[in-house]
C-alpha cells in the first residue's frame, strides 16, 4: 500500500494514496497554501503521483484542495 506521513505546517496527515482515486479530491486547511502546495509536492514527487491544487476557501477556512490527476 502506498502510505506516506505527510506534514503541512506542522499538522500530520497520512493519506492512503492507492485508495486516493483519480478525480477524487481531498481538502487540507492550512494558513499559506503555497508553502503547503510545496510540502504536498514533496510527497506526491517521491511516490511519482501527479496532483493538481489550488487554494481555495471551503466554509470559512482557507485551503489547499488536491486533487489524483
């Protein structure tokens, strides 16, 4: 299984990628998207995953939304 711990701005995640399928998007709140749009890089970079993000607002709390590409 593809697990990787993953940190953004000092919260842990630990996503079960092989079940994250294509299209399918999660939602990570974080304070400055483009240092944990860098932070995501670098897990998504070493399993070779390609991702696509953009930072978005979801019911109040800023974000970084990811999507499988």
């Amino acid at each position: 299984m593809l697990w990787a711990p993953m940190q953004v701005e000092k919260v842990d995640y630990l996503v079960k990628w092989e079940l994250f399928a294509k299209g399918s998007s999660i939602f990570i709140p974080c304070l400055s998207p483009s240092t944990a749009r860098a932070e995501v890089l670098c897990t998504t970079d070493m399993l070779g995953l390609k991702v696509i993000m953009k930072s978005v607002i979801h019911d109040g709390v800023r974000g970084l939304r990811i999507w499988r590409a």
